[in-house]
C-alpha cells in the first residue's frame, strides 16, 4: 500500500514536475468505474468538475488534495480528494492516450494531457469536497510534520503497542507497514513495546527516528517493494528482509504478526520487553548470523 512518502512523492510530481496540474482547465471527465466515487453521483461529480482550474496540491497523510477554482469565479474553492488504498495510482499521459483496462477515473485537461486513476482491485476511493476536513478529520497529524512536544503529548494518552499505534491513523497520518517497521529499527525499539513504559529519551529517539526516515523516503522517491513505486530508492533495512542478516549486527531479522500485521524487527537491536523475552510471539527463531 502506497505510504506517505509515496503519495508525497506523487504529489510533488504533480505539483512540481513537467508535467504540472497546476493552471491546468478540466476539459471533460470520464467515470469509468461509478464504485471509485465516495458521497457524490457521477452525474454531479462531471457537473462541478466541469471547466475547474486546479490552484493546489497538497497531501495529509495518505491522502492527496487538490484545490480546484470552479468555472464560475464567485462560486467557492473545491477539493477533489483522493485516497489511493493499496494499488491505486495516478498517471498522466496524452490525452489522446486509450482507457487502460484498470482505470477508474479519467480527467482530460486543457493542456493536452489526462489525469488517470488507475486501480486493479479496486479499493482506492476519489471525494469531491468543500473542505478536506470533511474527509480527513479523524486523522492524527500528519506524521512527517509534528514536532516532538505534539508527538510526546499524544504518545503520552496511550497505553498501546507500538506497532499497532503507529498504524492508526487517528493517533498519526501517513505511516504504513514499512515505515513503522523502518522507523522502530531505526530507533531500537521492539514492536511490542507498551508506549506507557517509554522514558522521556525513547520518546525523543521514536520521534526523530519517524521523522528521519520518512524525510529519506521522500527525498528517495518512496520505496520500491513491489514494482509499483518503480522511481523509489528508499532502502529498507527490516521490512521483507526476514532470515536475512540485520545490516547492523549480523543478526537474522524476524518475522512475527502484531496487531494482525506482518511485522519486522531484529531480536538484538530491538529487544523485546519485560515479560515478552522468553515468549517470541509467534516468531520464527533462527540462528545468530555473522556477515564474513
């Protein structure tokens, strides 16, 4: 599932690259899946949508929002609001381009060129909105921003395992699998860590750890796991690297399920808490490995 420094990544692409959406004039919309819209008809989806400019791209965690002028100048701005799930991308082509046989959602645009939203299984979902907060209010802040204070206030209202709360996303926006994985190697901590046993200097090691590795993953493009984000360089160090050697201390990295999720860590640099040492959590135990 795309993260948030894949979807930041898409949107400076859209905002900044050769290709920018901005000052570009929806020309016509094609809705070739009705299921991809969330609380709108098509038939008012296509109407509002008609003749918009868009002035803004931003992102709050996983989610992309783009700020659209509507054709007539005394009505307010809107806000087409995507959410990409696990296989939805964004792709702009001619627009003299065919339909491929994934996609979902199709702008044609002044310039040209077409905004597609291509989606196999289907899960992504696209909103048109007056305000983002109409969307996304039950998020947390987004993780790449918050500064230490907020993230020590908000960690300190939790008694929860670690890799479960950096999942939800009430509590941060954007952190998927892979970061929360990356970002509690990066920092030493086990996955199964009660965030209520965390000293002031933990605190202080998760937060720049979260903000660290998601700064490299966005100045890397995202990560190229699955061939999806294929322009993303970000190396990971635990995630998907199970029975391979940590980079750091030669030791197998383990595999387990925590809160229902493949999760990732390295037994030595990351020990388990008191009460869990002896227990493994369903982990697959391997020998010390020593890179020669």
């Amino acid at each position: 599932m795309p993260e948030l420094p894949e979807v930041e990544s898409i949107a400076q692409a859209l905002r900044d690259g050769k290709l920018s959406l901005l000052a570009s004039c929806v020309q016509r919309v094609d809705v070739l899946w009705d299921g991809v819209l969330s609380g709108i008809s098509v038939v008012d989806f296509k109407r509002r949508l008609d003749r918009a400019v868009f002035r803004s791209i931003d992102r709050h965690g996983k989610y992309l929002l783009f700020g659209l002028d509507p054709a007539g100048s005394s009505v307010k701005r809107f806000f087409l609001v995507i959410h990409l799930r696990m296989t939805g991308r964004l792709v702009m082509s001619a627009a003299t381009d065919g339909h491929d046989r994934y996609n979902r959602l199709s702008l044609l645009l002044d310039n040209g060129t077409c905004l597609r939203f291509d989606d196999p299984r289907k899960f992504g979902r696209v909103w048109l909105v007056d305000e983002p907060s109409q969307v996304t209010a039950n998020l947390g802040p987004d993780a790449l921003t918050i500064g230490n204070e907020e993230f020590a206030v908000r960690l300190a209202a939790h008694q929860r395992q670690l890799k479960p709360l950096l999942l939800d996303q009430s509590f941060l926006a954007g952190i998927g699998n892979i970061y929360a994985d990356e970002s509690l190697f990066r920092c030493g901590l086990h996955p199964l860590t009660n965030s209520g046993d965390l000293s002031s200097s933990d605190v202080r090691r998760l937060h720049g750890a979260v903000a660290a590795v998601l700064k490299e993953a966005v100045a890397s493009q995202g990560a190229n796991i699955d061939g999806v984000f294929k322009a993303g360089r970000f190396i990971v160090n635990v995630y998907g690297r199970q029975g391979q050697p940590c980079p750091v201390c030669a030791t197998v990295i383990v595999k387990t399920r925590v809160g229902q999720r493949g999760t990732h860590f390295c037994p030595n640099c990351q020990p388990a808490p008191p009460g869990r040492r002896n227990q493994g959590s369903r982990c697959l135990t391997l020998p010390t490995m020593v890179v020669t």
